[in-house]
C-alpha cells in the first residue's frame, strides 16, 4: 500500500482495529504503531494522556506536543516504536497522532506530525525505580510554513546575504542529509520555524539535484521566478503533505503539472512510484 492512501481528517474519530492499523499495518496496541505495509507511524495517546505519572501534552501555544516513549521498565532507548518516531523524516514515513475517545478502541485523529526534537528526562518506571524516559517534541506538520527554495528573496532574513554563494552538490547534500535528523536536545525557540530553517536545507540540495529540469518528465521547468531561479515544485514522494522535513531520498523537485497529475491524477500513483524509483536511483549514484 502506498504513503498517498493515508488520509485521515484532522477532527474526526476512527477505530483503530478497522480504520488505522487494522488497514494500514501496525501493532493493534501499544503507543507506537509503525507500519511495515505503509510508509506511516501511528502514535496514540490516552485519554489524559498519562503513563506512569507522564503526561503527553501541548505547550501552551499549543505549538508544541511533549509524547513520551515506550517502555514500561528500565531506561527507555531509541528502538522499535521509539527509533520510527524519531527517524520517521529519514525513513519517508509519516507520523500519524491520534487520542482516546472512548474504551472501545477509538481515536480522534490529531494531525500528520513532525518530530522536531528529543530529549531525555529522569523519572520512575511501573516499579518506581528511576530511569531514563524518552520524550519526543512534535509540530503539527500544517503549522510548518510552506517549503520554498532557499532563493527566494522574500523569505530571507533581514540582513542576510542574497544571492548565497555558490556552493557544492556534495556540500549541499552533506547539510541536507544532516538537516533532517532530530537533534537529541529539545529546541525551545519557534519549533515549526527551526524545522523550516532545516527542510530549505533539504529543499535547497533537492532543486540544486534537479538542476532545472522536472525530476518527474525531466522538462525543463516551466518559468523562471522573478530572480531568475527556475520554478519546480517541492514534492514528497511517501506522505500526502508536502511540507515537513524528509529525507532527500523521498523528495523530488518537480513541474507543477508532474504535481497536479501525482496529487489528482487517474495515474498519480503510477506516477509516483515511478519518480520514487527515479529518485532512489539518482541518490545512489550521487557521491
Ligand atoms: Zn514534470
Ligand atoms: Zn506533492
């Protein structure tokens, strides 16, 4: 099953054992459901959203969603359910939130997230000895502005150079591939901007790989922008959303027609598998 049959409607209450991971792959219980069928990780949280004293919950700007690992005993560690929500951008996968409703195994769907960050705190495990607990720091992928290419000139910062200097493929992907892992500590400063600062990077190597042309029908791209960079489209190719940070190997720069017959096409999914595949053969050659 492909990425592009995830849809949920952000508000709306589904059954886990029919809706989510009984049709898109993933442990029926626990926390963290990883899919092997779907690139998508499905998270649940409870109805207070306690574990063990923890309390999975949004800062009051409600920008940020604090979800704790899994693991009942002894030191949490990045594996299983933890690894795939920490690496779910390196791997392509999307990260599906959702919260209890009811005891019957039903969840109101929160949003597609972003892991922006994680940290570690100290706190007893379901024996009350003390342990490490992972903490995840997620955004809501739609609260991430709109990926642009770095050349841009209205989303550069105040008194920052334009153009940027002339820099590298291999430099260019050095930052992007780097970029798109979360750091170990927690940011605490504008969370969906500094995943932003961090897709450009990904944006910024994917348009530099594409060098002009449609990664998908490899034409030329349409038009220039008013400071002469070509016009190509931002796509990814394993989640519906396209903003958010992912991995090089899962985003395309691509025409805006490419984009529409993906994204509304009788054959969009024939189309996107055959750019995956592109794609993955053109990063396995890049060095
Ligand atoms: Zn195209
Ligand atoms: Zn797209």
């Amino acid at each position: 099953m492909d990425g592009l049959d995830v849809a949920f409607v952000e508000g709306n209450v589904y059954s886990r054992s029919k809706e989510i991971t009984g049709r898109f792959g993933g442990s029926p219980q626990g926390g963290i459901a990883h899919s092997r069928q779907t690139p998508a990780v499905f998270i649940f949280t409870g109805e207070g959203g306690e574990k063990f004293g923890y309390v999975d919950k949004w800062d009051d700007a409600e920008q940020v969603f604090t979800y704790t690992g899994e693991g009942q005993v002894g030191d949490m560690t990045f594996v299983r359910g933890n690894a795939a929500v920490r690496d779910h951008g390196v791997e392509g996968r999307a990260l599906h939130l959702f919260k209890k409703v009811s005891r019957n195994g039903r969840y109101r769907y929160m949003g597609e997230m972003q892991c922006a960050s994680t940290s570690m705190v100290r706190g007893p495990d379901k024996y009350g000895d003390e342990r490490e607990i992972i903490q995840f720091q997620l955004v809501r992928v739609r609260a991430i502005p709109e990926v642009m290419p770095a050349t841009d000139v209205n989303d550069l910062p105040a008194g920052s150079q334009f153009p940027s200097p002339p820099t590298s493929l291999a430099s260019l992907r050095a930052a992007a591939y780097k970029a798109v892992k979360p750091p170990g500590t927690k940011i605490t400063t504008n969370t969906p901007r500094s995943i932003y600062q961090r897709s450009r990077s990904v944006v910024e190597y994917v348009f530099a790989r594409a060098q002009g042309s449609c990664e998908c029908c490899d034409s030329i791209a349409p038009f220039r922008r008013p400071d002469g960079t070509f016009y190509l489209e931002a796509h990814h190719t394993e989640r519906l959303s396209d903003n958010g940070l992912d991995s090089p190997v899962f985003v395309a720069a691509i025409c805006p027609t490419c984009h529409r017959r993906i994204h509304h096409g009788s054959d969009g999914k024939a189309t996107n598998a055959a750019l995956r595949r592109a794609i993955a053969a053109k990063e396995s050659l890049v060095i």
